[in-house]
C-alpha cells in the first residue's frame, strides 16, 4: 500500500513539482540540441532535490543540488563546451543491428521497471534511532557510502574520470590548416595588395593632416596628399556615418583637388604658414599657463 501525502499543499507541491520534471524529462529525449537537453536534464534534478526537501530530507536535497546539479552537469555542460554545439553523431555510420539492439534492450528494460513497480511493496515509515539533528545521520551515511559501497563509489569516480579523460580526447584533434604566425600574416597582407590592392600598412588615424580630428572625419595622406577613406572606422563606414571632406572642409578640398591637377601654387598651404607654439607644459616658448585652465581659442585666433 502507497503511504498517503500529510495534506493538500504537499499533494499539490508534489503534482506541481512532477509535471514539470516529466516535462524537462521529455525534453532532454526530444531535444535536439546538447545545451537544451543538459538544461532539461538541470531541471529534473532541481525538482529531486525540491520533492526530497518536502519529505523532511534536507542532506538528501543538498546533496542532490551540490553534487548532481551542481558538479555532475556542470561536467556535462563543460564537455558540451569543449566538443562545440555543432558536434552531432554520424547516424549514417551506425549499423541496423545496432540499433534494434539498443531498441529491444530499452523495451526489456521498460517492462522490468513496471513488473518491480507492480509487483513492490512500500512499508510505513521507518525510525530512527539517533538524534536526527545531530551528526549521527550524516555519520551513517558516511559510513555506508564508503565502507560498505566503496565499489560503487570507485566507479562512479572512473566514470567521471573517463568522461573527462574522452571530452579532451574527443577536441584534440588534428590541426586542419596551418598555425597563423606572424610571418603568414604578413605574406597574407602582401597577397591581399598584389591581388586586391589593399594597403598592407597601418592605415592612418582619423583626422590626420586635416583641421579635426573627430572619429568620423577621414584623415589626409602626407605621402599622397588623398584622402583616406578607410581611416574611418569600418562600423562607421558601414553604417554611413562617415562625413564626406567636402562637407567639412571645403577649402581644404578645393586644395586637394588642385594639388592633384598640378596647381600647387593656388593650394592653401602653397604659401609659408606660421605655427604658434603649443605653450603646453614642457615645451619650449612662453610659460604654460597656471592651473588647469586649458588653451582656448581667442577673438583674434592666436592660440
């Protein structure tokens, strides 16, 4: 005879918490994807842990949450990690009678757990002889665990030895192409030029040689005199935020454009330009100014 629940909260704590563990259970057959059904299978373990927390077990909930949810998944889920989400099993490499092997050996195993189930006895509620709040039960357990099950236990640690031991086997594999060094990085540049026409140099900084320096102003070359598009960030680029120089700058433009037609005498730097000293603390000139005030522009433009 099935022993009968205290009352309607832990009936209802007890239908509640079992959906949803079949729930999770159905999902980590049915998932497809590892992640989702190691977070299933997390699921079903928390509620094991709740429902023995509702019979008065709370060492047996603890160590349900610590040891299985909180070490044996975590195990799972790092060996997830290392293979890669996208590892999957070669189906079209298994043979037929693996399979109906596995298919009657999954049946026989389902009738013997029904025929324990039927054909079982559950006895009251046994007792205990120790203070339940002391150190005996634990003590107990203890005891049982490693005196007299000390096989079991060794092979539950093989177990995870060997899980580990097969994840780091499984992900070192074979290099597929070789290690990008340095060296390949540079021949790799140098082909990009000769195929593309891509700078194989360090491209500029926003706002070189030109009058601002904001991100999305494009930079000035001091060897060519062009101007240098892909200075600006690419994410601005991409995202058209980039300003066109005509719209900043048009002299300095008007100036490119005539540098490039040969007319260097009409471009703004073709005359001598005076440069006032930065006065800025350690250079040379006049004194740096006192505090932390900064250089400002003035009315007249001196700096």
């Amino acid at each position: 005879m099935w022993p009968q629940m205290s009352g309607i909260g832990e009936a209802l704590l007890f239908w509640c918490v079992a959906t949803i563990m079949v729930v999770a259970a159905l999902g980590v057959l049915f998932l497809k994807r590892a992640a989702y059904a190691a977070l299933c299978m997390v699921v079903v373990m928390l509620g094991v842990a709740v429902l023995y927390f509702a019979l008065q077990a709370p060492f047996n909930g603890v160590v349900q949450v610590v040891v299985y949810t909180g070490a044996i998944m975590m195990l799972f889920l790092f060996v997830i990690m290392m293979i890669g989400l996208s590892a999957r099993d070669g189906f079209e490499e298994q043979r037929p009678g693996y399979i109906i092997t596995a298919v009657i050996l999954g049946i026989a195993l389902a009738g013997l757990g029904i025929a324990i189930v039927l054909h079982s006895t559950v006895t009251g509620p046994g007792t205990i002889d120790v203070d339940p709040y002391s150190n005996g039960p634990v003590t107990g357990l203890a005891t049982e665990l490693f005196a007299n099950h000390w096989l079991t236990i060794e092979l539950a640690a093989m177990l995870l030895v060997t899980s580990a031991v097969g994840a780091v086997l499984m992900t070192n594999s074979d290099r597929l192409r070789p290690k990008f060094t340095q060296r390949a990085a540079a021949e790799a540049r140098m082909k990009e030029y000769a195929t593309k026409g891509a700078h194989p140099g360090q491209i500029p900084a926003p706002g070189v040689y030109a009058t601002s320096n904001a991100v999305d102003n494009p930079a000035i070359s001091g060897d060519t005199g062009t101007i240098v598009e892909e200075s600006i960030p690419r994410v601005l680029r991409v995202r058209g935020l980039g300003k066109p120089m005509g719209a900043l700058e048009p002299e300095v433009t008007k100036s490119l454009q005539l540098a490039k037609a040969g007319r260097d005498q009409d471009t703004l730097w073709a005359e001598k330009t005076i440069v006032p000293q930065s006065r800025a603390w350690g250079m040379p000139g006049d004194k740096a100014p006192q505090g932390l005030k900064q250089v400002v522009k003035n009315q007249g433009g001196d700096q």
